[in-house]
C-alpha cells in the first residue's frame, strides 16, 4: 500500500458533518499518512485547528479565502497571528485571488487581504497556500512584491510559462483530482515538465472528486488516484510518485 500525504482537504466542511470522525478516522489505513487542512475564513480556521488538535496525523493552514474576505478588517490578522501560534498550525492559507464569480469581493478587497496575509506569513516565517482561480497575472504580481515568502499553488490551474516562474521563486505547485479530467491537457503539461521535487499532491475534499468518481463527495481515500494520474504523466511507479511527494509535503510543511 502507498503512503500519501493529501496536502490539501476541508474536514472542516459541512459537507462533512454527519460523518466526520468516521472518514477521518479510516484514513491511516487508507494509506493516508497526514493531511493538511486549509482555513478560508476565521471560523473554518478555528475549527481546522480543533481537528489538527483531534488527530495526530492533521494539520492546519489558517487563513480567509478570496471568495470569504467581503467582512475583512484588519482585526483579522490578529486572530490569525494567535491561531497561527498552534503548533499544529504549519502555513497561512487558504488565501489568494478568485475572480471567476461575479458576485465575489471586489478585486481590489481581495488583493489586500492576500498582501495582508502575505505580510502575516512573512512576519510568521511560514508559507502561504494560494488560491487562484482566473487571477493569474495579479496573483503573480503580488507574490512578486513578496520574495521572502513561499509557497504553494493549490489545485495549479496556470500555464506552463507560469509554472516555470513559480518554480524559479522557489514555489510549490499542487494538483487534485482535476487532472484525471478529459480537458486536463493543460494542467497534464505542466506536469510533464515540472521537477519531482516540485509537485504535492492534493484531494481539496469534499470538491474535484477524481474520475471514476466525479460527483461523489471527495475524501483522502481518493488522493491515491492523483498519484497515479502523475505516475502515468512521469513514466515512473504510483509507489515512487507517492513517496517524493510525501518527502515534498513534509519538507514544505515542516514536518518530521
């Protein structure tokens, strides 16, 4: 059985309410070794933090998405400096730029609170987890302005040009079930070139659900077919796949 490390999943969700503990606590003998749990708002942050603190092999980002921040004040980043003090808190996130739904914060909002939690990370020495949905250019543009932070695009939908930016900064790129998808070409490309040490692995639970089982509800028992999708992409064993991104997670998140 594979070892994974799905570095991206929202326990913390409704979605999971009427069985939580029972998913969550099947996974070590689903082969899923740790799990990271992002925050998008204060709410999901305390409770991400509640579940790293429930189970040993969790932990928590914490953060206010772009889709969440419309209520943002600058009281925010003290709750989230105090919650970032948890020790099972290893990154800010889920924090970014999302300008695919019309009636989503104002572009402005949004990128003042990425620089704001950008700035938290920095101050905090922690990486951040990014958000971009349809922001490619402004999302860049702002983690230039912040060259002492580092971090990782979760579920990487940019293109090859942007990859090999991300990757010269020193960042992380991420994928989900997304690319076992017929219109995945693109992601699959940049897979293609992108160095082994780069690349982690994700579910984003309870969304992307990989095919054969698109439309269920997403969980980390499922992260096993992403690594496969990438091993089939790289020409090399799902075994191997799952273990350099394992090493790539740990490393990234600062876990031993």
């Amino acid at each position: 059985m594979m070892t994974l490390f799905d570095t991206h999943a929202h326990y913390d969700s409704r979605q999971f309410d009427c069985d939580r503990d029972a998913v969550l606590s099947v996974l070590p003998e689903q082969g899923v070794a740790l799990v990271v749990n992002p925050g998008c708002d204060l709410l999901s942050s305390c409770k991400a933090v509640e579940l790293a603190q429930r189970y040993p092999f969790v932990y928590a980002a914490v953060g206010v998405h772009p889709e969440d921040c419309a209520d943002w004040e600058d009281g925010c980043l003290l709750e989230l400096r105090a919650l970032a003090a948890n020790r099972k808190v290893r990154a800010i996130g889920e924090i970014g730029l999302d300008y695919y739904w019309k009636e989503n914060p104002p572009r402005a909002l949004q990128q003042n609170v990425f620089r704001r939690q950008m700035e938290l990370a920095q101050s905090l020495r922690l990486p951040v987890i990014v958000h971009d949905r349809e922001a490619h250019q402004d999302c860049l543009s702002i983690v230039r302005e912040h060259p002492q932070v580092t971090g990782v695009y979760h579920c990487y939908s940019g293109s090859l040009e942007d990859a090999k930016v991300l990757v010269k900064l020193g960042w992380m790129l991420s994928f989900t079930g997304v690319i076992t998808y017929k219109n995945a070409r693109k992601a699959l490309e940049v897979i293609d070139w992108l160095p082994m040490d780069r690349i982690m692995i994700e579910t984003d639970s309870p969304y992307l659900t990989p095919e054969p089982f698109r439309g269920k509800r997403n969980d980390s028992g499922y992260v096993h077919l992403v690594a496969e999708a990438i091993a089939q992409v790289k020409g090399v064993p799902p075994e191997e796949v799952a273990a350099v991104t394992l090493e790539n997670g740990q490393r990234f998140f600062g876990i031993s």
